[in-house]
C-alpha cells in the first residue's frame, strides 16, 4: 500500500470517535449516491429539522437494535 494513504489512515485512525464517525458517513454518502441525484426542497427541509433536534437534545436517539427487540416483542 501507498505510504501516503497508510499516513492518511493512521491519521484518521487517531481522530475523535465522533470526527472520525462523521468522515465515515462523508465517505459511505459519496459511495451512494448517484451524481445527478436531486433531493426535493420539502425533504432537504426534513432533514435539517431532524438534524437541529437531534443536535439541540430534544429528541432521544434510541439503538436501532433495541427498537427493533421491542416491536417484535409486541407483535408476539
């Protein structure tokens, strides 16, 4: 492997949880999404206010795992 991209991954490797998490998701988005893709203005608009609760704390973000563990559970 290229000595710059083993620098490039041990560097990112050293980064905060939380950085780190962020650059994942930039790079796992660049992966998904076609180029010419548009999202609509009242999705774009979803989003951002999803995103203001979830940083401001007025929402509760639960583990998909757990949600899940609790539907089934009900259903039974």
């Amino acid at each position: 492997m290229d000595k710059s991209i083993e620098k490039l991954i041990n560097d990112i490797l050293n980064l905060p949880n939380d950085l780190r998490a962020f650059l994942a998701e930039k790079l796992l988005e660049s992966l998904d999404v076609d180029k010419n893709f548009e999202i609509s203005e009242d999705w774009k608009k979803e989003i951002e206010r999803r995103c203001k609760e979830i940083d401001n704390g007025s929402v509760t973000l639960r583990d998909a795992d757990e949600v899940f563990a609790s539907v089934y559970k009900n259903l039974k």
